[in-house]
C-alpha cells in the first residue's frame, strides 16, 4: 500500500540537523566560489590571448598557474566529451551550469529552506 503521507512529510525532506546544515551551506559556499574562480580564468585566458597582459609578468604567471591548477581537473574531462570547436572552448560554461544545477538539488531538494 502506497504511503499516505506528502512528499514533505517523508522523511527525507524534514528538516536538515544544524551540523547538516553548517556543512550545506559551507558547500554551497565552495560551488560559489568554484564559479568565480572558472570566470577568473576564462577572463585571464582571454586578456592573455589578446594581449592585454603580459604572460611573462611574475605575478600573472603565478595567478595562471593557480587558476589553472584549480579548474584543469575538472575542465579536462568535460573537454574530452565535448567536440572541438576550434578557438571556442565551452567546457567553464558547461562546468557553471553543471554547479549551478547541483546548487539547485542542494537548495530545492536536500535543504529545502534555503531558496
């Protein structure tokens, strides 16, 4: 017999315990942050690449490196499935809007009060 109760008063949709909570929201943090870091490198990307800055600088050399340290890991295999576009790379814009959608699961349907 199916289970009378709502989709909210199942269970898994009460309310989150407050550790659960602090640990939500520290990850939602971190995919914020994630997200600025992919716009910093696209934006650094394009500034070297059209010669707005110069790469051989020490401090944007470094800032590079850091950028591209932290999203490589997650780029390169979203690179690897997509076709080659020739100059036009679209794997932070699919990166975004797959952190975005795991922002929304997070938010709609495991800690339903925070949007």
């Amino acid at each position: 017999m199916p289970d009378p109760r709502t989709a909210r008063d199942r269970p898994i949709f009460r309310e989150a315990q407050p550790t659960m909570r602090a640990l939500l929201d520290v990850i939602l943090v971190v995919l914020n942050l994630y997200v600025w870091l992919l716009i910093a490198a696209a934006v650094l990307s394009w500034l070297i690449a059209f010669n707005v800055v110069n790469p051989y600088n020490k401090f944007v050399r470094s800032v590079g490196d850091f950028l591209y340290r932290i999203t490589e890991p997650l780029l390169a295999p979203i690179r690897n499935l997509i076709p080659s576009l020739g100059g036009i790379d679209l794997s932070p814009m699919i990166l975004i809007l797959l952190i975005f959608f795991i922002q929304q699961v997070i938010g709609h349907y495991i800690y339903p009060h925070v949007f």
